[in-house]
C-alpha cells in the first residue's frame, strides 16, 4: 500500500518539476498544457477508484465542477495582479479560490 502512495508522489513530483522547467524556460503554453493535461485527472480518477470504487470517483468529477468557477477566478486574479503586485498575487488570487470554493460549497450543498 504505501508503495502505491510512493507512486503517486513520484509522478506527482515528476509533473510539477516538468512544468516548472518549461515554465521557467519562456515556454508557458508547453507548461500549461503538461499541467492541464487530462493525464493527471485520468490517473487520479484510476487511483481513486483503486482505493475507493466508482462512487468516490463520481464524487471526485462532481467537485471538479464545483470548483471550477473558483479555479477560473484565481487564474484571473493571478494574472492581472502580478504585474501591479508581484507574486503576492498568488496569495490573493488563492484567498479568491477558497473563498469562492466554500461559498459555492455552502450554497450548493
């Protein structure tokens, strides 16, 4: 069992210094596409549904739509922040995420 966890950070780690090198290489569509790949939701689907069946998976998938909203928010706030605030940008922009995460979460619950 924790070898399969070991996997997972493995790959998890592999994308990230991935995109990152790209990232950093000027080259952020390349990056961006690596780190939106559905490779990554496609394997997390398998491990899910590895460790907990179909449900939890289904589960999964209704909480990607649910976020998404908050997700696009933080990429804008990002990315018309950072040139007047720097990387304090991300701070704010995951404020707006977990702020907007939870709202819809209460309202939709």
């Amino acid at each position: 069992m924790l070898e399969r966890y070991l996997l997972y950070f493995v790959v998890g780690g592999t994308v990230i210094a991935l995109v990152t090198y790209l990232g950093s290489q000027g080259r952020g569509w390349v990056a961006a596409f690596v780190a939106m790949f559905p490779a990554m939701t496609v394997m997390t689907f398998v491990t899910v549904y590895i460790e907990g069946g179909i449900q939890p998976v289904r589960d999964y998938i209704l909480g990607l739509f649910f976020v998404l909203p908050a997700w696009l928010l933080y990429l804008s706030v990002v990315y018309y922040a950072t040139e007047r605030i720097g990387l304090i940008s991300i701070l704010l922009g995951i404020l707006v995420y977990i702020t907007v995460s939870l709202f819809s979460y209460l309202l939709l619950k």
